[in-house]
C-alpha cells in the first residue's frame, strides 16, 4: 500500500516570488544609484565598473529566482495547495506504524472534502490536500 504524506507547497514558494522581485528593485536602485552617481566622471573607475556588473548579476540571477518560484507555485500540473507525495524511507516506516494504530478506514472513490475522484488507497486527497478519514 503506497504512503503519502503532505508537504508545504504554494505558501513557501510565494514567499520566494516576493523576495525576488524585492531583489529585482533592490538591483535596479543599486544600477541606477551607481550611474547617477559615477555619471559625473568621464571615465569610470575600475570599482564601479565591478560594482555595475554586479548589480547586472545580481538581477539576472533574482529574475531567474523569481521565475523559478512563480513556476512552482503557479505551474499548470501543480495539484494542490500542498504537495502530496510518497513517503520514502524512514518517513514511510513512521506512516506505516502510525497507520496500523487507526481504525480501519472506510474506502472511498471521491473525496468527502472537494468531491474529486481518487483512488481507494491514498491517504490524502490529490486534489485538496485533505486526510481521508
């Protein structure tokens, strides 16, 4: 019998689409205070010069961050608020044993919560996140 257990999905990963785009504002006032303020001289010192590159880097890489978390949290296959997936290991052995303390469940094809269709031997509801009781 597969175990599942339930884990944090879309809360953490919008939590990590806005830091990144604060990122994202933090890089463009950093580019853009760095230019007005090395904008005064003809040539550009050499530490500047690294220090606009990095800002460059630094928003490269909070847009793909950003993009990273958004598709996390957003994605067209994603099937719940919370990630439900098979246990494995030293979780499945805990499952297990807190399982063979229950009642004896009741088996049902549709979720009592959302409605769904799911199959008789999962735990948790694909759909919802909820324990079949």
């Amino acid at each position: 019998m597969k175990k599942t257990e339930i884990k944090a999905g879309r809360t953490v990963s919008a939590i990590g689409i806005i830091f990144g785009v604060i990122a994202i504002i933090f890089g463009i006032f950093w580019i853009a205070m760095l230019s007005r303020l090395s904008g005064q001289d003809e040539e550009m010192e050499p530490g500047v010069v690294f220090l606009l590159i990095f800002g460059v880097m630094f928003i490269i890489a909070a847009i793909a961050i950003t993009s990273f978390y958004a598709k996390s949290a957003y994605g067209k296959n994603r099937p719940s608020i919370l990630d439900v997936e098979e246990a494995s290991g030293e979780e499945a052995s805990t499952a297990i044993a807190a399982d063979d303390k229950a009642a004896p469940k009741e088996e049902a094809n549709f979720c009592p919560y959302c409605g769904k269709s799911i199959e008789k031997e999962f735990s948790y509801c694909k759909y919802c996140g909820k324990k079949m009781s």
